[in-house]
C-alpha cells in the first residue's frame, strides 16, 4: 500500500490550530474577487457559515468596510468534537474605492456563502464624444 503524505498541509492546520480567531479589534482576512462587468465593478467576498444577519457594509467617503462574524453552531449537549478546521470569529476586510465609483448606489447581494457587491462606474467616469464647435472666423483681441 502506498501512502501519501504532505508535511506542509499537516504544518498548516497546525498553524491555524494555534492562531486565535479574529476579534472586532483584530479581525482575520476574508478571500475576495474584483472585477469590472460592463459598467459595474463587482466584488465577491466568501463567507461560508455566515448568517447575512452577522455581516456589516459601510461606506465612508470611498472607503468601503465589509465586516462579517462566523459564530459556532449551537450542539447538542451530547456531541463529542472530533475535528474542527473551520474558523470562527470575525472577518474583516477594507478597500478604497476610486472616485469614478458611484458609492450612492451600491447593491448587495448574498447567496451560497458569497457575498456579491455591484459598485456602479459614476456618469462623470464613462467615455462620452465631446463635440467641435465651429467659429465664424478669427476674432482681434484689442488691447
């Protein structure tokens, strides 16, 4: 029989075995995607085992905070932990917004563990064609 084994996968649960959960004052790091669709700027957290009750967005100027808490699932008084690798606590993540980002009208959405933020690109940002107009001639500047 042929065993595999990696000894880094072994030094990473045991890292996060001894790491402390996050804290209001010092939360860990969520996973996230940001990318531009069309006119929009999305942003997709993963928050697996959070309630979207447990999660907070605030916008101040173009800083954007998303705070979310995975809390442990109430048991029974008869059950005996075996393994436990998903972390608990909280979750934090901060990023700045441009300025050609509309922040009046950001849409949240959460579903399957995902928290998805549609960011519209604000009017002033878009490309538009700046039309030429034409003079009736050179005109003197008397001075």
């Amino acid at each position: 029989m042929l065993m595999r084994t990696d000894p880094f996968r072994e030094l990473d649960r045991l890292a996060q075995q001894l790491m402390v959960p996050g804290t209001w004052s010092k939360p860990s790091a969520m996973p996230m995607d940001a990318y531009r669709e069309g006119d929009e700027y999305v942003v997709a957290f993963d928050l697996p085992g959070v309630t979207a009750d447990a999660i907070d967005i605030d916008v101040e100027r173009n800083m954007l905070t998303v705070k979310a808490e995975r809390r442990p699932v109430a048991k029974a008084d008869d059950v005996q932990m075996e393994l436990s690798e998903r972390p608990l606590g909280i979750f934090s993540r901060q990023i700045v917004l441009a300025d050609t980002l509309d922040t009046e009208h950001i849409q949240a959405d959460y579903a399957a563990g995902v928290l998805t933020l549609r960011i519209p690109i604000a009017e002033r940002a878009k490309p538009r064609k700046i039309s030429i107009g034409v003079g009736s001639g050179s005109k003197e500047i008397a001075g």
